[in-house]
C-alpha cells in the first residue's frame, strides 16, 4: 500500500479547508470567507482500497505574521505540520497576486520537501489570469509540478491526488479504511458553533470568539444528544452583538449549528450556549490551553 502524509500550506483564505473536504468528500473542517478561521491542525484521511493508498491529509492555518499569542500558536501549527511529512501542497488563491516574498517561501518550501503547488478558485477568474500565476512559479528549483484546481468545483483534484501518489512511497496503513480524521466528536461540534459564528457576526468580534464545548452526553431514554457550549469573546460590546436584540443572533447562530450538528452525528441535538467575556483571552496562555490552543500538544 502506498501511504504517506501530506501538509496543506497557504495563505488565509487560499482555500486549503474546502480542499480538504473535497478530497475527503465529507465536511471536516470549517470554512468561511474571512480570514484565519483554521486555528489548529485538522487531519483528513483518505483512503482508497481500490487503488491501495492511504493519504493523510494535514490543514493548517493560514501563514501570517502572529500579532498575539494565538497567532503564535497557529503558525507553531504550520511549523509543526511540516516534521516528519512526504510532500507539501502549497495553496495558492488565482485571485490574489503572488508577490516576492511567496515565491521566496515557495521556493525556500520545495528545496526541504517536495511541493506541489495548485492554484486555486480558477472558476473565480480568468484563463488568463490562471496562466499569469502558473507562469511565476516556472523557474523554482526541485518543485514538483503546478496544478490549476477548482476546490469549489473538484476540478483537477484526481490530478493532484496523482502527483502526489507519484511522491509517496510504500507504508502502513495508519487509521482504519473507515476513518475520516482523528478529531473528537466534541472537537467538531465546537468548530461548527464558531464558523456559524464567524459568517453571522459582524467584522469586529469574530477573530476574538472561542468557543469551549462544556457537556456532550447522549440521552439514554432517547437519541438525542445534550450539547452546551460556552462561546468566548473579549468584550462585553461584543458579548452583546453575539447575543443580539432579544437573543436574535445567538439563536441564529445555534440554530444553524443545530442543524449541522445533527447531519454530522444523524441524530436530534438539543443545543444550548452561554456567552462569556474573557478579556484578551488570544494573549492569555491559560484561557488558550482552556480552549484547546495548547502549545504543549504541538
């Protein structure tokens, strides 16, 4: 069998989460339009008994410069991905101009490890715009190869899975045929209450929520399952917006979680949520370990 791992690399916004779950073809890691809303690593696994591999799928955060102690931990994160792995895609938005300064760290990447590049969101842009940024990667030594993708649409991701079956070598098959990720139940519904969180909230308060999933029991007289969770901002102006008029946005955020969360576990929840305020808890090493940021666990 051939079985390796594989780091998934970018900037915010790249599109790494929704290539993860469209490789997996199950939704495993959160996605929304506004930056950084990957905080740790979340492991996709894809196997395929057919042709005998096990690929093992790492998302990162989205590479940026840290401005407070989460977002060291998040680029720790991306750091960390990189040891020990068998090949490296670099994700890259077709929309957004690649600079000096990515092609330096794309190069600087392919001469540790093999890379695959693929430029992403093509559906989003023009042909030629597709070719101008494939064309700025021509000239960067030991890449392995570049591939336009469509996340969104699943185009070329039988390509990508390809190359890199070609980068891999023969192994162990490392989780069962039928495991997706190696992320807690509990772990899940908590990342589903912060992206509906993320795309309801308005622009100042969502990159300060965390959000800690407190009780997560079965009933034993019914299937259904109890979910609290504790949703954690840094101000009370901002405990309000969450809250909203008459507790409007808190129940639209539950309810859409609600709802996916009962997709996901293919049972009734019955879920509830308080809205606590710890002050500059990004810059607090105590309420990051409390919200599963903890450094000691890289």
């Amino acid at each position: 069998m051939k079985s390796g791992f594989v780091a998934i690399i970018g900037k915010p916004n790249a599109g790494k989460s929704t290539l993860l779950n469209a490789l997996i073809k199950q939704k495993i890691s959160i996605v929304s339009w506004r930056p950084q809303t990957t905080r740790n690593r979340i492991t996709g696994i894809l196997t395929n008994k057919d042709k005998d591999f096990q690929l093992v799928f790492l998302d990162t955060p989205g590479l940026h410069t840290p401005k407070n102690e989460l977002g060291i931990f998040m680029q720790n994160v991306v750091k960390k991905s990189l040891l020990g792995i068998d090949a490296v895609v670099y994700v890259a938005d077709a929309g957004r101009e690649l600079d000096d300064k990515d092609i330096e760290y794309i190069a600087a990447l392919a001469g540790q490890h093999r890379v695959v590049v693929i430029v992403n969101k093509t559906d989003e842009v023009t042909p030629d715009k597709v070719m101008s940024e494939i064309s700025k990667l021509k000239n960067i030594e030991k890449l392995e190869s570049v591939i336009p993708t469509s996340a969104t649409k699943g185009s070329n991701l039988d390509v990508l899975v390809d190359e890199l079956l070609k980068l891999i070598g023969d192994g162990v098959q490392y989780y069962p045929d039928d495991m997706i990720t190696d992320r807690t139940t509990r772990f899940l519904v908590g990342e589903i209450i912060r992206e509906k969180a993320l795309k309801s909230l308005s622009q100042e308060v969502p990159h300060g929520i965390g959000v800690e999933v407190t009780k997560f029991s079965e009933r034993k007289a019914s299937e259904i399952v109890d979910i609290n969770a504790d949703i954690i901002c840094e101000k009370q102006s901002h405990k309000a917006i969450i809250i909203g008029r008459d507790g409007a946005m808190l129940k639209r955020i539950l309810t859409a979680a609600r709802i996916e969360m009962e997709h996901l576990l293919e049972t009734k929840v019955f879920l509830t949520a308080h809205v606590k305020v710890k002050e500059d808890w990004r810059d607090n090493v105590s309420a990051l370990n409390q919200l599963g940021y903890d450094k000691s666990e890289l």
